[in-house]
C-alpha cells in the first residue's frame, strides 16, 4: 500500500545509488569485522536489504514514485549524511585551497541533499493517523 508520492529527478535518483553504494561497502567492512554470530547475522539481513535497494534503485527513472512507508524509511536513512560535519569539513578545505569548484560541488551536493530529504520527509509530515485527539471529556 502507497503510503506517500513523490517526485524524484535524475540526480535525486543518482544521489540514493551513491549513497547505498556507501552503505553498502561500511556493511561489508563491518561484517568483515563481526565478531559473534549475531553481529554477522545483523550485517548479513542489513547487506541484503541493500543490495534489494539497489535492484529497486536501478529501475527507477525520473518522475513520481510511489512507496510504502517502510521504503520511505529505508530512502530518508540512505539520504540523511551519515557524518553531517563531513560536507563543512570537504567545504572548509576546498576553501583554503580556494578550490571554487570543489566548493561549488560540496555545496550543489549539500543542497541536493537537503532538497531529498524534506521531500523524503513530507509523507511523514502529512500523516495526521497518528495524532493525538482532543480528549471529548475535557470539554464537558
């Protein structure tokens, strides 16, 4: 069932194979370095849905998409930056070596990022089921 619609350009697209492609390769280190077989299991079912996102990922083209809410889930932690001080310590070098086009990429990525993510968000955002009601008895 669809939980929430939403319009994904090439480059949002782009960006999600870019960062699965992380995800992808710290879950192999770390399941490299498991050390107990419940450790391994956890990096073996998260490796899988990966490589499940991938597939997805492969197949999608620009335009609306639909998802349901666990998808939705899985798409914000792919697009939210796992070390949020990364791109101001990339933006900081890049201008000490007055890189401007460094700069300016850090920043269209940083931006770029920000832009998925409220879209990501906005089904959540417009999900009331799980408000809280007006207790009818107070107002009696």
């Amino acid at each position: 069932m669809a939980y929430g619609s939403i319009e994904l350009t090439s480059a949002d697209i782009e960006f999600l194979k870019t960062q699965n492609d992380a995800a992808k390769s710290k879950i192999s280190a770390n399941l490299a370095a498991s050390s107990s077989d419940e450790e391994r299991a956890f990096y073996e079912k998260a490796s899988q849905s990966v490589a499940n996102m991938a597939i997805q990922l492969g197949d999608w083209k620009p335009g609306n998409h639909s998802f349901d809410e666990e998808t939705l889930l899985l798409l914000r932690g792919l697009a939210a930056p796992a070390n949020p001080t990364e791109y101001a310590t990339r933006l900081q070098v890049a201008r000490r070596a007055q890189d401007t086009s460094e700069e300016a990429r850090v920043e269209a990525e940083w931006n770029l990022s920000n832009t998925l993510r409220a879209k990501l968000e906005k089904p959540f955002l417009d999900d009331h089921t799980q408000d809280a009601e007006e207790d009818e008895e107070s107002d009696q």
